[in-house]
C-alpha cells in the first residue's frame, strides 16, 4: 500500500491528493522527517514509526501557516487541486533554506505541476511566505 492510499482512505486525510500515481506530478506530496516526498509512489512500510505532515497539520487551529496565508494573500490557488503539494513542496524548500532565491524557488518546485499556470503566483507566494517566516522565527 502506498502512504498516499493510508492517508486518503484509512486515515481520512484527504488534503493530500491523487494526480499522476507516478511521483511525477507533485500533488500528492507530503513531509516525511520534513523532507518532501511523493506519497503516491512511498510504499507505507518505508516510513513506519517516521514524523509524516500533511497539508492537514500546518495550521494552528485557526491559525494558518504562513505558507498558507501567503498562497492565498497572491492568489497562488486557482482550481486548488495542487496547492496542497505545492505548500507541502514549498515548506520543505524554506525549511532548509529560509532565504531562499527566485532562481532556488523555480528549481526547487520544479516537481510540482500546476494545470491552470499559476507557477509565477507561486513562486511570489514563496517568497513571502519566507519574509513572512523569517520575521516571525519559524522554519
């Protein structure tokens, strides 16, 4: 059984979403240990007993994430199917880098497809979201 189908089906959390059963879209993309990874294609076994975040645990109670405020304050969402993936994605690259470049942001994303063409909206919401969580000491 992949991660993906435990979340969805067994656990019922279903912000992380099915696109491509492949790993090549990004939408199904969750934090395992905070490193991004596509749950469609990790076999659930391999992460067993590991710290896994969804879409689902980013905020605090009504509370958003910053990444999660920053995507809506540009307007990064439009149909929303990838945007899970795409913040998950996202979190992972202003994890390790908390400053990160234009240049950085792009290559970093560059998994995570977006069907309605947003990738300029996202890569703004990035960088927000990282001034954001620099000035309030978060990674």
């Amino acid at each position: 059984r992949s991660l993906l189908s435990v979340l969805r089906e067994e656990l019922d959390l279903t912000g992380t979403k099915y696109g491509c059963g492949e790993g090549q879209c990004g939408a199904c993309t969750v934090l395992v240990q905070g490193r991004a990874v596509r749950s469609c294609i990790t076999p659930v076994h391999l992460v067993a007993g590991r710290p896994i975040t969804t879409i689902e645990g980013l905020a605090q109670g009504e509370r958003l994430h910053p990444l999660q405020e920053a995507f809506l304050e540009v307007g990064a969402l439009q149909c929303g199917y990838c945007t899970p993936g795409m913040i998950m994605s996202g979190l992972a690259l202003l994890t390790a880098n908390p400053d990160p470049s234009e240049a950085e942001i792009i290559r970093f994303m560059n998994g995570n497809i977006c069907r309605c063409g947003t990738y300029g909206r996202i890569v703004r919401a990035l960088q927000r979201a990282a001034q954001k969580m620099r000035k309030e000491g978060r990674r």
